[in-house]
C-alpha cells in the first residue's frame, strides 16, 4: 500500500533503537527522509546508515538531547522544513511511591514528556498549518489508559500532553495537520526487558518468569515487534489519514483507537 509519503521530511526522536529506530524505518520504507535525533552518537549514526543503505532515502543523525533548548535547536537547524513529526522522549522510568516524588522530579518529567514535545510541536506545527499538511504523533504508553502503582509523575506529565493536543488538533485538523498519541503497550525491545530485570530483582523472582507473566497477560501470547508500532505510525502519517487525530493503544493484542 502506498500510503503517499514519498519525498516527505520526517524528525523522529529517540531514533537509534527500540520504538524509534523501527519508526523512522517504516516511514523510510514509505519514502521519507528522515532526520533521526538520539543522544549516543555511534548508535545513531549506524541506524542512519542502516537506513540509507536499505531504503534509499535520505536519514540524517543528529545527536543532541531534545530535552534540553540546545538540543532542540540544533536538531530543528537539520531538519528544516518538516512534514511529519515524532516524538518520542526515549527516557526510561523508575517506579517511585508518589510520597517520595519531590517537587523537582515533578518538573522533571514535565520537562521530558511535555514541555519538550510541546516545544517541538510549537516549532514546527505553523508551517504545517501553511502548507496545507502535518502529521504530529506523540509516543506515550498504554498506561496512561490503566495507571500504574509508582508513575504518578511519568503519567501526571505524559495526560498533560495528551491534554493540550487535544486542544490543539481541534485548530489545525481543518488544514490538514493531524496529532495522535500512540500508546505502546509490551514491546520487544531492550527498553522492556530492562525494565523487566529491574522487576524480577524487586519482586525477589526469575527474569524468566516474569517474562512468561507478562506474556500470559498478552491476547497473542507475545511480545509485539517494534515493527509493528512503525508500521501504525506511518499509516497515521499518511497522506489517508487526514481524518484521523486521537489516542492510539497498540500491542500485541490489537489496536484500539479513540478519536478525541
């Protein structure tokens, strides 16, 4: 399926591994040049030259911390004018007791899951409007749907984003700018299984078992492939979608979309 993209300018964040690389990939395959943004440098540079070897397009690293002004501004210097937009904050969560989040962990991570994706959104969401097209997708997690014990914070700042797209797309839908938030539940990637060591240590259990729990948790009985969730990006990207702006919770089990 062609899904019209070709030749469109993409920025994905947190693009060297996991969700992010698979991201920039499907969109690749689509015909998009992509400008990849992650912190490590060696990481991003291979996955861009992966990506230009397989696909033919063009992929750009750029290693900066969107987190930071710095490193907004320096990737936004790269990317130039920009069609499609993901955000993806590629920062991992320590489960906390909400009595011990201190004020400056609450403006953390109002700092990485909103203020930075909100900013990018701001930069680049008016030539969007101009242009007469626009695909914002922000990545958040199936929690904020099922909150979870220990991430008051993550999930306080990740329903504030949430919250203000969904103002937003009100505005810019009618010009052809779309916002999703895709909401990933248990992928295949060193994100999960690093988190899944983390809760194997906590509750005084084998990796392996809580592998085959979460598993069991699952409707397929899998893991899903980071693949798959690129694969939906894209499609919302897509020159098809123009209808579609809403929350998006994806995993093994199926995809489930409400609009806003």
């Amino acid at each position: 399926m062609d899904l019209g993209l070709k030749g469109k300018r993409a920025v994905v964040t947190a693009a060297s591994r996991g969700l992010g690389l698979a991201t920039a990939r499907s969109l690749a395959a689509e015909g998009v040049d992509v400008v990849m943004n992650a912190r490590g440098e060696e990481a991003l540079s291979d996955a861009a030259a992966e990506i230009r070897d397989t696909f033919g397009t063009d992929a750009i690293p750029v290693a900066a911390d969107f987190n930071t002004d710095e490193g907004r501004a320096a990737l936004m210097d790269a990317a130039g004018e920009v069609d499609i937009l993901v955000n993806n904050p590629g920062v991992r969560q320590v489960p906390t007791p909400w009595e011990e989040i201190t004020p400056d962990d609450w403006r953390y991570w109002l700092e990485v899951h909103f203020l930075s994706s909100m900013q990018m959104i701001q930069a680049v969401a008016p030539g969007m409007k101009a242009r007469k097209f626009g695909r914002i997708v922000n990545m958040s997690v199936s929690f904020i749907k099922f909150p979870q014990v220990g991430f008051a914070h993550s999930h306080a700042a990740r329903l504030a984003l949430s919250g203000a797209t969904a103002a937003m797309t009100r505005d810019l839908i009618g010009h052809n700018v779309t916002i999703n938030t895709v909401c990933p539940g248990l992928f295949d990637t060193d994100a999960l299984h690093t988190n899944l060591h983390g809760h194997a240590k906590r509750g005084n259990t084998t990796y392996e078992a809580i592998v085959q729990d979460r598993k069991d948790t699952c409707p397929a009985g899998r893991f899903a492939d980071p693949s798959e969730c690129g694969d939906l990006i894209a499609y919302l990207c897509s020159a098809q979608a123009g209808f579609m702006s809403g929350q998006n919770i994806v995993n093994d089990g199926g995809v489930y979309q409400g609009l806003f």
